[in-house]
C-alpha cells in the first residue's frame, strides 16, 4: 500500500498547527482577494447590463430619420431646396422596404392634458400602431398599446407614460378614464411599463402620451412628419436598410442619396457597438484591478512559503540525513500553499455571494443613481476562472519553495543559523 499521500498530508496538518497565525494570515489575504476581485466584476457586470437594458428602453436596432435642406446640386436643382417628410411616406416606404418595421411620427411639444381640476402642459407623440414594438412600449397588466383598428378608425385613444401617468392621476388607475388633450376627449387605454431608458430624440418615454397618428393628423390638418422610425430584425441589417431609405427618398424628392443633410440618420446601431467596447472595457479596468489584488495576495502566500523553507532548513537538513525521500521535503510545502491558496479562494467565493445577495435587496426604483449602477451580478464563469486561477497560484507559490527545499545539500542545512 503507496503511504506517500497520508504521510504528506500528515507532515502538512503538523506544520498547519504548529503555525496557526501564519495560516490565518495567509487565508485572510486570499480570501480578500478573490472578494475584490469578484466584487468588482460583479459590480461591472451590473453595470454593463443595466446599460444595455437602458440603451434597450429606447428601442433596438433602430434608426430615426430627419429631414432637411439638400447641400448638393442634383440634376441641376440647386442646393438648399427643403425636404420634408409627409404622412403617406410611410406607405412608400413600405411598400418598397417590406422586410424592415417603418413608423412615423408627429409631436406636440406642449399639449393642453386636463383631468377633474388638474392640467398639464405635456407632449404628445403620435404614431403608427407598430411604434409600440418599435420603441418598446410595453403595457402595464390591465392596459394595451393602440391595436391597427384604433389607427383605422381613428379613435380618440392614448398610451399614457408611467412617469405622466402618475402626475396626472396619482395613485388612481388610469385605464378606461377620460382625459382632455387639446379640448377634445381621450381614452386612456394603457399605461407604460417603467423602463430604464438611456439616449432619446425627445422628452423621455415615460413623460410622453401617444395617440394614433390617423387621429392627430385628422385633427390638427396636418400631414408632415416630425421623423420616421424604422427598425431591422438583426443590426447587421442596418446598413442596408438606412442605404435603400436614402436611395428610395433621393428619388421621390429628388436629391443626392449621399446628400447627408437633405436626410440625417441616427444608427442607434452604431451606439450600441460603441457602448459595448465601452462597457467591456470598464470589465477589463474592474477585472485587471481585481487581479492585482489577487497577485499581490499570491506573492505574500509564495513570501511564506519561503520564510517558511528559511526557518526549517535545519530540520529539512536532519530529515535529508535520515533519508527522508524529497516527495516528504515538497510535498507537504507545495499543499500548504495551495490548501491555503484554496481555502482562502472558497471563503472569499461564499463571502461575495452572501454580499452580492445582501445588496440585491436594495430598492433601486426611484433613485436614478441606483437605477444606472444597476445590481451586481456574479458571473459563475468568472467566479471558476478565478478559482483556476487561485490553484495555480498556489501550486507556484508552494512549488518554487519547495524546489528551493528539495536542493538543501544536509551538510550545509546542519550548519545553517
């Protein structure tokens, strides 16, 4: 029977004991090490998700459409000739453009919004039924968004911001009231679910009431558009599709497809991939912090290891004489750096998944702080990397001192002071 294994770990629980302080030490070091370092990951990780939850709120995969004035002579009409965008232009560029979502806009910047003895000034944003999924206005339990009969019919309905609705009737359920726009009688047949929205073309989706544009336009005579929404099924499909809105424009209205400010574009696709490398880059600052940490803690367990071999030279020397085999000199060295190294890494692990939880029970609504920041998320992933990590510093931290031990010549270690 192979004793090796036993009388190591024996050799190991007789060092551990007699160097108790030591071993505490150790651990304590590791253990705040893997804390920080999963900490701030975890910290990031909140962050990067709250951030694209937030570049979300305002849409995905989107892109907003203005007009102007054309900059460019083309076929020989001259530069500065306006560009406006009209009502039926959105069945233009369906029809044309099948494959992508297309929505149109007209807004109110100021309207007149009275319930019971209490009046606003407040916007309104008229639009296409769709630009509830465009822009994800998603329904609180109990509402809807406007259906395609509402747009045909043009009924007098509105889709109420939470933020709007609250100002408007408090803590009442707003659903199946009446409430004045403009002098004229609205149903309010939803309520927006609140969302954390970050970048916007206009006032903040939970400060806006919509309304179904075939009504607006009925009733303001009005045929021009503010801007046109349109949305792709993946973002590799936005630049093809902003190219054919360009060319399909250009040709209606005669301009260069080129002509930047004839029509300017806003590829929030584009915002996307910036805010990602921005995001992951935060990770990496978090992530590289947290592995100093851990490195600095790794050097103070392979300082250890080392003080350790220094003192026990002589002994090392004696159990040599006696023909102790080198598997007794290093292995028991290279366990209690890497037990160390282990332990400390488990009670750090259990210590930031407790702090983790504790702050997740934070209330977060209301104070837009905490909203931004989001709510830490450990990543499983990264807690195993770490823990792959924190093995291999301890293998090297015990290994190199115990090479250092294993090459102690007895002779000499018998006569070391």
């Amino acid at each position: 029977m192979n004793r090796r294994p036993l009388v190591t770990w024996q050799l190991f629980l007789r060092t551990a004991s007699l160097q108790r302080k030591r071993a505490v030490l150790t651990i304590a070091a590791i253990t705040w090490g893997t804390v920080s370092i999963l900490l701030l990951l975890a910290f990031g990780q909140g962050l990067k998700e709250q951030l694209i939850r937030g570049r979300r709120g305002m849409g995905e995969n989107i892109a907003v459409v203005w007009a102007g004035s054309t900059s460019k002579v083309w076929q020989g009409l001259p530069t500065g000739r306006p560009i406006r965008l009209r009502l039926e232009d959105i069945g233009f560029l369906r029809a044309r453009m099948p494959d992508v979502k297309i929505v149109g806009e007209m807004t109110d910047w100021s309207a007149l919004m009275t319930w019971g003895k209490k009046t606003l000034n407040e916007p309104v944003t008229a639009s296409n039924w769709q630009f509830g999924e465009v822009r994800n206005h998603f329904p609180q339990r109990g509402g809807r968004f406007i259906d395609p009969l509402d747009e045909k019919l043009k009924r007098r309905v509105v889709f109420l911001g939470d933020h709007l609705a609250e100002e408007i009737f408090g803590k009442i359920d707003p659903v199946g009231k009446v409430l004045t726009i403009d002098s004229l009688p609205y149903m309010v047949i939803g309520v927006m679910q609140h969302k954390i929205q970050m970048g916007s073309y206009g006032p903040p989706d939970e400060n806006h009431a919509v309304v179904p544009i075939t009504t607006f336009a009925a009733q303001q005579s009005r045929r021009r558009l503010n801007d046109i929404v349109l949305k792709v099924t993946r973002p590799e499909r936005m630049a093809d599709a902003v190219g054919r809105l360009r060319h399909a424009l250009a040709a209606k209205y005669r301009f260069d497809p080129s002509d930047e400010q004839a029509i300017s574009v806003w590829n929030t696709v584009k915002n996307s991939e910036i805010m990602r490398n921005i995001t992951l880059g935060i990770q990496l600052f978090l992530g590289l912090m947290g592995a100093l940490t851990l490195f600095i803690g790794g050097i103070g367990v392979a300082n250890i290891m080392y003080a350790v071999v220094k003192e026990k030279t002589r002994e090392i020397g004696v159990q040599m004489a006696l023909g102790a085999r080198r598997a007794w000199i290093t292995g028991p060295i290279v366990m209690q750096g890497l037990i160390y190294t282990l332990v400390g890494g488990a009670t750090g692990t259990i210590i930031s998944v407790i702090l983790v939880a504790l702050i997740g029970f934070i209330p977060t609504t209301g104070n837009q702080a905490l909203e931004f920041l989001g709510k830490p998320q450990l990543s499983w992933p990264i807690a195993a990397a770490t823990a792959v990590i924190l093995g291999m510093i301890g293998t090297a931290a015990g290994y190199f001192p115990a090479r250092r031990a294993a090459s102690v010549d007895p002779a000499e270690s018998l006569r070391y002071e």
